[in-house]
C-alpha cells in the first residue's frame, strides 16, 4: 500500500499470502512510478533495507529512505512518517467489506480497497445531514 503524506490511499497492490513484502514492494513502486512519476522520495520501515533500497534507486529513480528505531530504544516510541501507514491501514479497517476476506480475486480485493478509500474521502468532504443536524439544533 502507498500512501501520500496525508495517509490517503495512493495505490495498493495485494498479492498472495506467501508473497514476501518486499517483493510486493517491487509491485507498488513500479506501479507507482508509471502514474506518479513526478514524486521522488518514499519513506519504508525498516523491513525495506537491502538491495531493495539500491534497486529502487537504480531502476525507478527513487529515494527509499528507510525510518529506523534508535539502537537505544526501549518500549514504544512514535517514529517519524511511520505512524502514517498505520494510521491509513487502521481507517480501511474500519470498513465492513474488508473486516473479512470475502473477495475471490485480487483484483477484487483491490478494488473494494479503493472504494473504502473513495467513501472516506467524501465523507470528510461532505459529511451527511444526520452528523450535521443535532449542531443546527443547538444553534437555533
């Protein structure tokens, strides 16, 4: 899953379960780079290191910078750029559709990712006269 700085969904790939991340990786970036192409820069935790890092510099032109935790760390510290992924995933879990694996195909599972993305969206642009109603009450 890509996302931009905002945590809105940018592309998703989903791929089999045996499929490690950093092959799904690969997937993401090329997509990204034939419908983006302009953005330079992608923040990875750090199961992103590697040869993937050299890679997709070389193939793509992109600047993977992998977010590390201190050697020192102890406990849970909020890493910078990170909490944005997470903070994506946890908003498409909140969708019904994808509580569950009920599709059939990836191209299906994909797709009601995009949705739940596309209905997220408009519901912060145009939120519904029911959650804007009791306000309207109070005011008058």
């Amino acid at each position: 899953m890509l996302v931009d700085t905002e945590g809105h969904l940018l592309q998703v790939v989903v791929g089999p379960a045996d499929e490690d991340d950093r092959d799904g990786a690969r997937w993401v970036l090329a997509a990204r780079t034939r419908r983006w192409p302009q953005p330079r820069l992608t923040w990875a935790d750090q199961h992103y290191t590697g040869e993937l890092e050299t890679e997709v510099q070389e193939q793509y032109g992109i600047e993977l910078v992998i977010v590390r935790k201190a050697a020192e760390q102890r406990g849970f510290v909020l890493l910078p750029r990170r909490w944005v992924v997470e903070r994506s995933l946890a908003w498409l879990g909140r969708s019904r559709r994808l509580s569950k694996d009920y599709e059939h195909t990836a191209a299906a599972s994909e797709s009601w990712c995009y949705l739940a993305s596309i209905a997220l969206l408009l519901k912060r642009l145009c939120p519904t006269a029911t959650q804007e109603a009791p306000y309207r009450r109070n005011a008058a």
